[in-house]
C-alpha cells in the first residue's frame, strides 16, 4: 500500500463489500470513492490505530471529501501524506467527536488536505474507535446529522451491517428524528460498567407487577429528558438543544451503572433506578428468546437466556417476557449490548445484538 507497513489483509476484502453501498447512494458523484481509494485509507487507518501518541491511541475519523464539498473547513497549507506515522501525530487535534480529516486525491495519491466538521450525505467516512477496531459509516440524507454504520472491522473479523436488519427493533429504526434510545445505549456503553435500563408505557404501573417491592430508588417522574423532546423540531437544529439533550442523556445512562434497572417511560420520564426484576406472578420462567444480530450473513437462533450473559440478560428477557408491551436494554461490561422485547409474530422474547450500530 506505499505506507510501509505490510497489507492489511481485511483491507481488500471490505473495500469491495462497501462499494456497492455507496454507489447505490452516490451515484456518478465524485464523492464516491473507487474500490483502491477505500481500501488505502483502511489499511492506513488499521495501521495507524496500532500505534501510540504520547502512550494515546489516535482516535481519528477520516472522510473522502475534497475541498469544494464541505463548508468552512480548517485547509493546511500543505497536504499531508496518508500514512501511519502522520495520522498518528495529527491524532490529538482531531480527536473530539465530529472532526473528520479530509482524503482527496493530491496529484495522483491519496493525502489529508484539512480537517471539517461538516460533511455531505453518504460521504464516505472510516472512524478508528480504538486499536484494531475502526467503523465504516456515513451521514444520512437530507438534514439529519445522524450517521448510520456501514462495516465495523475489528482485527480479522469483519461484519457488514444488513441495513434492513438494523432497522429492527422497530424503537430503534433509523429515521432523520432523534432517536433517544441509541443515544441512551450509547451513553450506556461508554460508562463500561453495565446495566439495564426497562422501557415501559406511559401512565400504566403493571410494570410494577414485575419489580421487587420497596423500590429502593424510585422518584418522582423525572421529565427533563421527557420535556426536551417534546420541544418543536425547529429547535432540535439548535447547538444549545442539542448541547442540553447530550448532557441530560448521560445523566439518565449514568444511573444505569447503579446494581439493579433504570425504569423510564416510553415518554422519556424516569421512575426509578436500582429497581431489582422479579417474575410476574402468574407467568412462566422464560425459555428462549430468539437471538439476532443486524449483520450479513447471521442467522436469527433460539437460545436460553443464560447463554446470552449473566443475571442481567435473564433478568432482562423474563421482563420482556412478562411485559409484552416493554422493552429492556442491557449494556454488559465487555460492551456487548441487547434489546429484549416480545416477538408477536415468534410468539417468543426476542434479543437482538445491535453492539455494532453503535460504535
């Protein structure tokens, strides 16, 4: 690849499975990349993820774009060539969330003219998470500012997202609105502890039907999050909103690390935390619950629920079990994260793995 590290060996493979993709979005645009521009930057991205910065992985997000087609971006003065070392000393100006490092052909090579934070739809963008793991993705179309997974390599394992799949379950359809629950999962993820946080209808309690009595943390509805989302959509666009919407996210994700769930209602109001599952009087012990992960190739398998994870995931399937119209949310240490939620057409509790959408 010119960077004088060996080939990555996914390099190739990927570039080819991720083309397609994005010539279905751009067309004859020039945004489109061909198969050899994509499969530079993942070999130089693999590479430059493995080194070190003052002791710090390069957290960099690298996108093929050219001057002309972002606004206002930061231009240096001259390119900088697209290989390990260079990457991995830009890595801790570039690093906070939404700056990408802009890829354009400059005379015949590849090489990072600036840095944006604004970027077309369905440009192509390759993120390094951490050593080894890197992400393919893209922002939707229109004006959402949402970016939807396209491929997520960790290593020599490789997983392209199934677009269809990922769309499943319905409360985690992507659509050009916020969508709170991603973001609660993410926010989830990142404090690395653990946890589950139980969704359930507004204005009912036979939730509480499936809970351990006296809750030892429950509140008075708490609408912060609940009272941002019914603001106008106009003023979702707004940095300040989307700033306080962050914030109040995090707030409600970090009770979730406390031993025991986090209840919230379908309206984004918070009852309680530290709240302990328990089978609902009347109901079966759950058997099986229908595993499925939005990724190419994989196929949908009934498994026990203890084979999924620890008490957790068990106490989290017997709640979707018992709770037909709720969901659960589990976050695991190891960053594995699953939506449980009752299956109508399966007649079964359905887990469904989406870790990848949401590196």
């Amino acid at each position: 690849m010119g960077n004088g590290q060996p080939a990555y060996p996914a390099a190739r493979a990927v570039a080819a499975r991720v083309h397609p993709h994005y010539a279905r979005h751009l067309g004859t645009s020039d945004l489109l990349p061909d198969i050899s521009s994509i499969e530079a930057m993942i070999d130089v991205a693999f590479w430059a993820s493995l080194r070190r910065e003052e002791l710090q992985t390069p957290l960099i997000s690298l996108a093929y774009a050219a001057p002309g087609h972002v606004h206002l971006p930061l231009v240096f003065e001259q390119p900088v060539a697209l290989a390990p070392q260079p990457l991995t000393r830009l890595g801790p100006a570039v690093e906070r969330p939404g700056i990408h490092l802009c890829v354009w052909p400059q005379a015949g090579e590849l090489a990072v003219w600036g840095a944006t934070r604004q970027l077309p739809p369905f440009c192509f963008v390759l993120e390094v998470v951490a050593p080894g793991l890197l992400v393919i993705k893209h922002r939707g179309g229109g004006e959402t500012s949402k970016f939807f997974n396209v491929a997520v390599l960790q290593g020599d394992e490789i997983k392209i997202i199934d677009q269809q799949a990922a769309a499943a379950p319905s409360q985690f359809r992507a659509d050009d609105s916020v969508n709170v629950l991603i973001q609660l999962a993410v926010s989830m993820r990142e404090h690395g502890r653990g946890g589950s946080l139980l969704v359930v209808p507004a204005g009912t309690a036979v939730w509480q039907e499936s809970i351990l009595h006296p809750i030892l943390y429950a509140v008075a509805p708490y609408g912060a999050l609940a009272d941002l989302m019914r603001e106008e959509s106009g003023s979702r666009l707004r940095r300040r909103w989307q700033d306080a919407l962050r914030k109040t996210v995090d707030a409600v994700a970090g009770l979730t690390a406390v031993d025991g769930a986090t209840i919230i209602t379908d309206r984004y109001e918070v009852l309680a935390f530290g709240a302990k599952i328990v089978r609902r009087v009347g109901r079966s012990q759950v058997a099986g619950v229908r595993l499925m992960e939005p990724v190419e190739g994989t196929e949908a398998l009934v498994t026990e629920p203890s084979q999924l994870g620890g008490t957790r995931h068990l106490s989290a399937a017997q709640f979707a079990h018992d709770q037909r119209d709720a969901i659960a949310l589990v976050a695991s240490q190891d960053g594995r994260f699953t939506v449980f939620g009752w299956s109508e057409t399966e007649e079964m509790v359905s887990a469904n793995r989406i870790e990848a959408l949401l590196l």
